[in-house]
C-alpha cells in the first residue's frame, strides 16, 4: 500500500512511501499477545468511514515521530 503522511510530504519526484498493510478485526492483538504501546484496540465502527483508524508499528512511529505521540496523525 502506498500512502502519504500529511505532515511529511513527498516532492512530486519522488516514490510515495510504502507500507505493508494487514486488515485486523477487534481483539486480534489481545488473541496475538502483542501490547499496544500507545492508544486502543481496533473496533468495529473502525472500518467505516470517515474513521479511518489504523494503528502503526513502533518502527514506524520512531522513524516518522520518535520524539512525540503518533496519535492523531493522518497518514
């Protein structure tokens, strides 16, 4: 999946940034054990719009926003 993070745009000649996207329905991390470093579970009312919910890995959340919360961001 190719997006764009609003607050890092990218110039018209460049690649668009590159993520591996997965879908998760609630309680896949908890089923998982993965911890949620920072917000909440997937809910159901997540997959309609205009919500838009997703949640990154920590890598990500380093590389674009290692010294603030990632929440709220609009990718």
């Amino acid at each position: 999946m190719t997006a764009r993070i609003e607050e890092f745009p990218v110039e018209e000649s460049q690649f668009p940034l590159s993520f591996l996207a997965r879908r998760a329905m609630p309680g896949h991390f908890a089923t998982m054990e993965v911890a949620i470093i920072e917000g909440r579970e997937f809910i159901l009312d997540d997959r309609n719009p205009p919500l838009g919910s997703l949640i990154i890995s920590e890598s990500i959340k380093r590389e674009f926003w290692p010294d603030v919360s990632a929440l709220d961001k609009r990718i």
